[in-house]
C-alpha cells in the first residue's frame, strides 16, 4: 500500500474515533491508533482496523487502565 493510500485511509478511520481536549487519554488513543495502524497496515495491507484499534486500546490501558475508549462501533466491529 503506497504512502498517499494509507494516509486516505487511516484518515478515514480517525473520523470514527471521538476527539478530545488536548492531552487526553481520548486524544492519546487517537496518536496511538495512527501510530500502530500505520505499522500494522506496512505488515498487512489488509489488517483489520479492529485489531489496530485493540492494540491501541490495550497499549493505553496499560499506564489508564481505567480508560473507556470513544469510537464508532459499527465500523470497528463489524467484522466481529
């Protein structure tokens, strides 16, 4: 997957995630999500964006374990 289309995509799939004020675990969600979904997309053009935002959660919960994540459920969900 070219740089450019990876981008479109990823961009398309924060839309799906809540923003919030700056510095927040929300946020923080949303930098990681982009971080791991750039990585797991370069290994696997067809990665599941579930499995990118799990990793994502999870690695949030590791320092918030009380974290409740905001996002659309039925785009990140409906494969499961």
């Amino acid at each position: 997957m070219k740089r450019e289309e990876m981008k479109e995509k990823i961009d398309g799939e924060l839309r799906h995630i809540t923003r919030s004020f700056r510095g927040s675990n929300q946020n923080m969600l949303r930098a990681a999500y982009n971080m791991i979904r750039r990585h797991d997309l370069a290994l696997n053009p067809h990665c599941p964006a579930q499995e990118s935002l799990m990793k994502s959660i999870e690695q949030l919960r590791g320092t918030h374990p009380e974290f409740s994540p905001l996002y659309d459920k039925s785009l990140f969900e409906k494969d499961s």
